[in-house]
C-alpha cells in the first residue's frame, strides 16, 4: 500500500504569507516563512531567491525574541512542506542555510 504525499503548496502561495507576516510585524513568523521559502526555492533550483530568503530568514530570525524556551519552541511541524526545527532561532537558521551565506 503506497501512501501518497500531499502535492506542496505553490511557492507563490508562501510568498503571500511571508509577505503578509511582514506587513502585520510577526518577525518570528516572518522568519519561518522566510526560512520555508530559502528551502523550497533551494529544492527548486532558484539559488538567487534561496539566497535573498535565507537572508531574510536570518534578519527577522536575530530581531526575534530567544530569551526563553518558550522564545525558541516553533509552533508548527511544517510550513509548505519543509520540516521545521523543533527551536527556530537565528543560530539554527544560520546553521541550516549556511551553504546559502557563503557569498
């Protein structure tokens, strides 16, 4: 019996509400988006907007609080179909999406 996986959400779709957790100035959920898009666009072959994201995902990542446990503890186990770090900070994005800051 094959389990067939969900198709992911268009990368367009993302951008949206990358966009719209800008706008509204949620830097932790800002972040995450940016972090989801940085790893779709990668898997995609896009390296320059893979880039321009992981930035993003770092800036938004370093303005975010990370004091407490509770800072750090991401609420969602995916975003548009990329597996998210059980502590999103910005030490966890600059690990993960290093080989995109190696300009």
């Amino acid at each position: 019996m094959d389990i067939e996986e969900a198709p992911l959400p268009p990368i367009a779709d993302l951008v949206k509400r990358y966009e719209d957790e800008v706008f509204f100035v949620d830097e932790r959920a800002a972040a995450q988006y940016a972090y989801a898009l940085a790893i779709r666009f990668k898997d995609a072959g896009q390296m320059d907007d893979a880039r321009q994201y992981a930035r993003r995902a770092l800036h938004y990542a370093e303005r975010a609080p990370s004091k407490t446990l509770d800072d750090v503890t991401c609420d969602r186990l995916t975003i548009g179909g990329v597996p998210m770090p059980e502590r999103f900070h910005d030490g966890v994005v600059r690990n993960r999406l290093s080989d995109l800051f190696a300009d």
